[in-house]
C-alpha cells in the first residue's frame, strides 16, 4: 500500500480546513450519548453531551468518550472514578439540549435523573445506561479520551435519538 504524502508539509500537520472537517463529521450519524458523574471533592454533579462514544475492546470490556479538556464538565470527569453512559432514545431532544447548554444547572429538575450505582447520576427514559469505571484519561489534541470498563448496564427497547447534520432525528422505518 502507497500512501501519499502532501508535497505542502504544513497542510500535512495543520490537518484540512476546519469548515470542511467539522462539514465531514456532520456526515457522520450517531446514537444521542449523555455522560454523568457524581464528581468529587467540592466539584458538584457533572454531565455533558458527548459527540464521540464508542465500543474499544471486547476483552477487556472497554468502551471510550471524548471530552474538550477546556469543557466545564471536565475538572469532575478528570478526578471521577464512575461515569454512567445514556443512549438517548427517539423524543428526548430537549434532555440532550439540557446537557449541551453551557452555564446552567444540568441537574436542577431531579424528575430527570436518580442516583445510580457508585453515586453517579442515571437519567430516566434512555434506551441504554452503561455504568463504567473510569480505567484511564489519555489527552489528544484540546481533548482527552476517556476508557472505563463497564460495571453495571441497563436497557429497554425503543428508538434512538440520532444526531446528524447538525440536527435530531429518528430512524425512519
């Protein structure tokens, strides 16, 4: 196998443009994933809407999400030992826009969530709640992926909630 090299060393290391990057991954259609943690310490209850989840390996169970290390979520996802991981199902567009808001309290309508195992928040109505141990950080770029090794999990049949081209949907059947 051959594989090009880009005559333009600089293009090679900057990557493409940012707007044809960010254009590309909107292509990409996944399951809505909101990750919570207790936190720790005096950092309260965090959460977020994770645009990367994703299956590692088998054996060992692993499983990983990303996170901007510059995120408000960050400092109680970086001293967490458990996470829980919720796949959204079809309707629940406003929880994920809940945990997508910047500067607001994520946690304040406790009808959406109940302490979960290991303390960590677990929200109601999702299609699938994977509790994880958080096994390691590994920073790369402006984020950090994070690996944890499933605990405890919970599902319920259903729809996903999809986000794709910048938007929600559903599975058209």
């Amino acid at each position: 196998m051959t594989i090009a090299v880009p005559s333009d060393q600089s293009t090679a290391v900057a990557g493409i443009e940012v707007s044809r990057y960010l254009g590309l991954l909107r292509q990409y259609a996944t399951t809505v994933t909101v990750v919570t943690t207790s936190g720790h310490g005096d950092i309260g209850p965090a959460g977020f809407t994770a645009t990367s989840f994703t299956s590692v390996s088998l054996r060992p169970q692993l499983v990983s999400f990303c996170l901007d290390r510059d995120s408000t979520s960050w400092p109680a996802v970086a001293g967490a030992r458990h996470v829980a991981i919720h796949l959204l199902a079809a309707g629940q567009q406003e929880l994920a826009r809940n945990f997508a808001t910047r500067g607001i309290d994520r946690f304040a309508d406790t009808s959406l969530w109940a302490p979960g195992p290991y303390g960590v928040p677990v929200l109601g109505g999702v299609l699938a709640t994977l509790v994880c141990e958080v096994v390691e950080r590994i920073p790369a770029g402006d984020h950090a992926i994070v690996l944890g090794r499933p605990v405890d999990a919970h599902q319920r049949d259903g729809e996903p909630l999809l986000y794709h081209m910048g938007g929600y949907s559903q599975l058209a059947r």
